[in-house]
C-alpha cells in the first residue's frame, strides 16, 4: 500500500512543478485550464429537440440516418475532452 501512495505522490508533484517527471513537456497552469463549471449539463432527451422524430418517419429504411450532430466529450465532472470528435446519431 505505501508504494501506491508514493506514485501517487510523485504523479501529483510532477504535475504541480510543470516539467518535472514528463520529459520536458508542460503541463498548463490551473489558469489556463477550463472550468468544469462552464460545462453545461446536458438535456433530458424528452426535452430536447434531436429526439423528435420527423412527420416523415415512415419513409425512412430501417437504420437510415435521421439527423446527426457534433456533440462535446466531457471527462468525468464535465471536463471538457479536446482533441477528439464526437457525433450523436438519431437513426431509425
């Protein structure tokens, strides 16, 4: 158990000092990262718009797509996730 808690440590000094432990590279400062306040909730699919489906819903196939949207990926407690994509799809 104490080794875990000395690599936990160690993980926090190497991200609190910029560049220690990490090959030189920087870790940004607590200024420059977004606040998971910001991150907004999102809604209830029985309020929100997407899930409506259209009046012409019978001539769509089965598993045709219906609309589709870019959508923001979040880290647990709403941080947001850069660098990659995300789609949401409404498909029949």
């Amino acid at each position: 158990m104490r080794g875990g808690r000395a690599r936990t440590l160690g993980l926090l000094v190497a991200l609190t000092t910029g560049t220690a432990g990490l090959g030189g590279a920087a870790v940004p400062s607590a200024a420059a990262m977004p606040s998971v306040a910001a991150a907004a909730s999102p809604l209830l699919p029985s309020a929100d718009s997407f899930y409506v489906p259209p009046a012409s819903l019978a001539g769509y196939a089965d598993g045709a797509v219906i609309r589709e949207r870019s959508v923001q990926l979040t880290l647990a407690g709403g941080l947001p996730l850069t660098g990659a994509s995300a789609y949401q799809l409404l498909y029949r």
